[in-house]
C-alpha cells in the first residue's frame, strides 16, 4: 500500500510539530512573565 509510507512520515512530523508547539508555548509563557515583571 503507498498510503502507509506518508501516514508515517505525518505522524513523526506530527511529534515535531507538536514538540516545537509546546516549546514555543513555554517560551510564550517566559517571555510574557519577563515582560510583566
């Protein structure tokens, strides 16, 4: 089947994705507690 090939390489990109999201939201966090204080 070719459809298995690109549902894999979604779902590991999905990770990054999802990695990436999370720092950018600590960092998110971070930057606003600085700019507040």
């Amino acid at each position: 089947m070719h459809y298995v090939a690109p549902v894999r390489a979604v779902a590991t990109v999905d990770k990054k994705t999802l990695r990436l999201l999370a720092v950018l939201a600590l960092w998110l966090r971070t930057e606003k507690a600085t700019s507040k204080a």
